[in-house]
C-alpha cells in the first residue's frame, strides 16, 4: 500500500531537488526525472495486481478521516496516473534543451506529483490542494517557449482556472456546512440524506464549473485553442491526452458517489452537447492544425460528457473506452501537427 504515496512523493521529491543536483551533475539532473518516472512507473505496475481484491484506501500516517488524509485507488484512477508518469517520461527528452532546461524538468515532475495526488486523493480538499499545484506546474511549462503569444495565453489560463479553483472551495465550502466531512468515503454515505437538495446541486454546479476548466467544459474551455496552439507541441500533447483526464476523473467521482441524481446528469448532457457543437464548428473553420486539434479535443471532451450522462454502468464504460482512444490518439496527431 505505501507504493501509493511513492507515485507522489519521488516526482515530488524531484522536482524541488532538481536545482541542487543541477549543481552537482548536469548528467545527475538530466537523468534523474527519467529515473524516477521509470520507478514509478514499475511500482504502478507492481501495485495493479492488488486491485484485484477490490479499491485500496490508505489512511497516511496512521490517522482516520476525517482529520487523516486518505489516498484511494482503483483501476481507473491507477490507469490514469499510470497514464501520467508513462506519457512525462515519453516526452521528457522534448524539455530538456535551453537555458531553463532545469526549471522545465522540476515543473514536469510537479505536474505528474500534482496529477497523481489529484487523481488518487480520497479527500476533497486535498483535491483541490493537488489541482491548484497542477495548474501552477502547468502554467510554468506553457510559457516556457518564451513567446509573447505564449505568455498572453498562460495569463488567460491563468484568469479562468483562477476562477474555476474559487468555484471549487466554494462548492467545497457548501458540501461541508451540509455534512461536516470532505472524506469521500464519508460523503457517500451522507449524501443521499444531506446533499440531495437546492444546496447540494449548487455545489455540485460549482465544482462542475471548477475541475470543468481543466476537463475543457462547456463554457469554461477559452483558454484551449491558446495554450495548445503556443504551447510545446509534445506539451500540448500530454495536456489534451492525459492531464485533462484527471479532471474527467474528479467529475465522475462526483456524480458517482454524490451526486447520482437526474438533474445532474441532465446537465452533464446539455454541456456535452454544446461542447461537442462548438467544438467542432470551430474546428471546421480553423485554418491553423494545432488550433483544429484544440477545438476537436473540446468537442471530445463533450463526448464523454455525453457518455457519463447515461446512468449506470453503461455510460462509465462507454465514456472510459473515449477516454481510452483520446488518450492515445489525440497525443499523436498533436505530434503530427509538429511537422505540418
């Protein structure tokens, strides 16, 4: 179980030591991150076999929800950073050159430390804590082409995931003052009796706006076309492949275990709907590749919010197996566009 916290703490752990070992061995920093995205991703591996007797919780350092923190996996969540530390140590070597090569290398371990606390917390504040590093490691890597496009475009992805993170502790805040718990776990338990209410679908309209930002939702996904177009392409890559993923995954967990109700997945629906029409109207008309890749990974991203707004297991299967082909494909065709 404590390979767990391991995908957490070792890209952790490299990224703030990055700068000191720049200082004793160029070759040390250029090889370590490679190092340990390869480790984890053995202890992944290794760890996959143990969910076969069901998800695993770990309470770290001993201590219970809900004043513990609690790290839970399952095959999905396990996928997903599996997903993360295999696709950073796959474009690593895209990083590496220029004077800020270093700073490059610690924010992309930040990113992967960040994803995986994201998608393997079992609290929702820590959650939030994991996204708001994620999107801080993220904001650093898009600018790092130095360009005033580029800068412009962090800004503005700045402003938005600024105010999606405020719609998150806002909904965070509500969940709360209805149930005295973040664990989720806990909250399963509570929700049918204190969150199917007004105040309880206004929290999770909040939150939906909030991890929405980075999951490329209906209306909160201007800053797409900007950032995957300026940014590096195998960067872009990695955000539209997998790290807008973990959004996804934050999201079903919501509807899932909280928020399981009609109204829920009918607006799930209508803002799958619209992000698949917009997305791919934009896309038709792009003139430029990298920004017609963006606004079809818009339009794919409604897909599976479509897919998730059918009940039951059927619209997780289905919205998984997207995710699953966009996870594969939308990272080539971004590497493609590189060369047209």
């Amino acid at each position: 179980m404590n390979q767990l916290i391991l995908l957490i703490i070792l890209p952790l752990l490299g990224a703030f030591l990055m700068p000191v070992m720049q200082r004793l061995s160029t070759a040390l920093a250029y090889w370590s991150g490679p190092l340990i995205l390869l480790l984890t991703c053995m202890l992944g591996l290794n760890f996959w076999p143990q969910l076969a007797a069901g998800p695993q919780a770990l309470a770290v350092g001993g201590f219970r929800p809900p004043l513990g923190i609690t790290l839970y996996a399952d095959y999905i969540a396990v996928l997903f950073v599996l997903a993360l530390h295999l696709g950073c140590l796959l474009f690593w070597t895209a990083w590496d050159d220029g004077a800020d090569a270093v700073r490059r290398r610690a924010l992309s371990l930040l990113m992967v430390a960040a994803g995986s606390g994201m998608a393997l917390s079992g609290d929702l504040f820590n959650i939030y804590v994991f996204y708001e590093l994620l999107a801080v490691a993220t904001y650093g890597l898009v600018i790092g082409s130095g360009s005033a496009a580029a800068y412009a475009s962090a800004i503005r992805y700045l402003v938005i995931s600024a105010f999606g993170a405020a719609m998150i502790l806002l909904g965070i805040a509500l969940i709360y003052s209805a149930t005295g718990t973040l664990n989720l776990a806990q909250l399963a338990q509570l929700a049918p009796a204190e969150l199917d209410n007004a105040q309880g679908m206004a929290a999770f309209i909040l939150m939906l706006v909030g991890f929405g930002v980075k999951a490329e939702l209906f209306a909160v996904n201007s800053w797409v076309p900007e950032i995957y177009s300026t940014a590096p392409r195998r960067l872009a890559a990695l955000l539209a492949g997998v790290v807008s993923k973990l959004a996804l995954l934050i999201i079903l967990r919501l509807l899932v275990l909280l928020f399981p109700y009609p109204e829920s997945y009918q607006l799930l629906m209508v803002l799958g709907i619209l992000g698949v029409i917009t997305g791919e109207l934009a896309a038709y008309r792009s003139q430029d590749v990298a920004r017609m890749l963006a606004y079809s990974s818009i339009a794919q991203l409604g897909i599976f919010f479509i897919a998730f707004s059918i009940p039951g297991e059927a619209g997780i299967i289905a919205g998984l197996a997207v995710a699953l082909h966009h996870m594969l494909v939308k990272p080539g065709l971004f590497l493609l566009a590189h060369r047209w």
